[in-house]
C-alpha cells in the first residue's frame, strides 16, 4: 500500500465516525478504523495523533480562525460586527455543506460519552478566550471582551447544533447570524430587565 | 489515633494547599499531605476522595446552590435578580471572610497546572448549565436563560478572582455585586452597539 493515499484522512474520519456510532467510542480501536478503511494502522496515525483527534482534530484551526476573523476586522466594526466576522470565517472553512452530513455522527457520539463533552467544553471555552483576547486587542475592555466573547460562543454552539440536525439545510452561515441576532436582543433584555422593573 | 479528628478536614485541606504551593501539586502525595497534618491517610480518604477533591469538593454543593438560589427567588425577580440572589447564596456559604487566606494558595495551584485549569472550566460549565436550567424551569427562554447563565458565571468567575487577591479585604458579595453590575451595563451595551452605528 501506497504511502500516500488520496482522501485518506476524509475516509477514514468517515470511518471512524460511522464505528463510533455503530459500536461506541470507547470500544472502537484504531486498528478497526484503519481496516474498515481499507488502510493501514501507520496511514491513521500520520492523520491524527489519536481517535480523539477525529472529532476533535480541527480546533486549532477553529480556535485560530475565530482570533483572526475579530483581529481582521475593520476599525469602524462594533463588537457584534466582529463576532459575526468571526462566525463568516469559520462558516466558509468548517461548516460547510459538504461536511453537513458527518455533523449528526460526531454530535451523538460526543452525547454519548461524558469525557468527549468535556473536551467539547473545553473547546468552547479555548474559542472564548481567543475571541476575548482578540477583543482586547483591538482596545475592547475586559468586562466586554469576556462578554462578548460568551456571545460569541452561544452563538456558534446554538448555531452548530441546529445546523448539525439532521434535517437541517440551512447554511451554516445562516443559521449563525440569527442566532447572534437573537443572544444580542437577549442582551439588550438583560441589560435593562432590573431596571424597567423598578 | 482516635478515628474521629476535631477540624480534621481543615487541617488536611489547609495542608494539602500549603503542600501544594511549595512542591508543586503533582510532587505531592496524600501521605505527605497526612503525614504533615498529623493524622493518617484513612483519615484523607474519610474527607478526600483523591487529591484533587481539595480543590474541587465544594463543587456540587456550589453548582447545587446556585441553582436553588434561582429557583427559591420569587416570582416578581427579574433574571438578572435571580443571578444576584445565587450569588448572595454562594457568598454566604463558600466564601466567607474565614476561607479569604486559603483562595489565594487555590488559585496558585490551579494557575500552574493545565489539568486543575480544565477542571475549573469544567466547574463553570457546570455552573453555567445548573443556572440555565433553573431560569428555564421559571420561564426563561432559551437564548435568555443560556446568555444570562453566562452574564452570572462571569460575574461569579471575575468576582472571585478579585476577592482572592492576597491584599483583597472587600466582601465576596460587594465584589460580586459590582461586577454583575459591570457586565449588565456590558450587556445594554453590546446589546445596541450595532444599532448605534447604523
């Protein structure tokens, strides 16, 4: 067998998802993976360090791209203006229609097993601190660089689970900008709910 | 030695920290931890499930309260209310003037070490989800009840790192207090940033 394999990592994400399903995370090898595959053990691990790393393989880049996405942004942009910036970003690279159909796989898999969640917190938490950072970087303060940088984040999680529906075939993009739209006027409802009782 | 030990959790919490902070958390064992307080390792596991509970075993009692603060607020309470009264809650249960000198050894060791850092996000994310799922259970919708769980995880998260402080003299709930108010005035202000430009 070849030592470069067209679409190798693609198949074998497919794969690997597919078992996960089928079997469960925990009893899927990476032996499995590699031969329902039809490759090899050594072809898996120049892809991804581990079977974690199939779902979660793509969060630097995510990480990353939120950062650069707020950074990028025209001085004139507002705080949402970025993080609907940020949310076009990831939109074109990582939501996309063709990788739609994996979305459903790997959200059950994650459901269905207490540490991918926590890894899946944790990956949201990482996004957070990148957007929070960038925030600042452009001159936001803390209180609404760590703010805004949650409703960036709820946007996205809310927006990733709707899109990850099965039925779903709205964009990605889409989807997102309603949800922002949404966690701002809840904003705007938080912002001033004690004082109009008063 | 007598299987009951007067302050036996203290003295082994106050310990642990102090062992922590000068060998590192790693480094240190339970047995040291027991030796140094005089008492046996029996008595660690009566309190401790591991080493790691010193540092995490308040948390479902804290995850608990939070919730049952939002739930047990009255009828009339607005949302941001509800967030006050949990952290009213918590402020006078965890975070007493008698536990001030022990935050600041905590927050050393959670600093260096990227494992203890996951499990603090991790605590957040739990909070996070118990005040969700409490404002939902009073009405909340959706978008509100998950952008004002976050709006009080960070006031809770920003308020105690600043009472931690070794020089910090001031109450948790003052601390807690401003900043809930800093973050609603975040909120108005992402809420209409957008609007205002337009």
């Amino acid at each position: 067998m070849g030592r470069w394999e067209p679409n190798a990592r693609e198949r074998l994400e497919r794969t690997a998802l597919t078992l996960f399903v089928e079997h469960g995370y925990d009893a899927t090898t990476v032996a499995e993976i590699a031969d329902r595959a039809g490759l090899t053990k050594s072809t898996f691990f120049r892809h991804f360090a581990d079977k974690r790393e199939v779902l979660f393989g793509g969060q630097d880049i995510l990480v990353g791209l939120f950062g650069e996405a707020v950074r990028a942004a025209p001085p004139s942009a507002t705080t949402v203006d970025c993080l609907a910036a940020a949310l076009e970003s990831v939109a074109a690279v990582a939501f996309t229609p063709d990788r739609h159909d994996l979305a459903p796989q790997r959200r059950a898999v994650i459901a269905a097993n207490s540490e991918l969640q926590e890894r899946e917190l944790l990956k949201r938490a990482r996004i957070a601190s990148a957007i929070a950072e960038a925030l600042r970087a452009r001159g936001a303060d803390d209180t609404t660089a760590l703010l805004a940088a949650e409703l960036g984040v709820l946007a996205f999680s809310t927006a990733y689970a709707r899109w990850a529906a099965p039925d779903n075939r709205q964009p990605f993009i889409e989807i997102a900008r309603a949800a922002l739209r949404d966690l701002q006027a809840g904003a705007t409802t938080l912002g001033t709910d004690t004082e109009a009782r008063a």
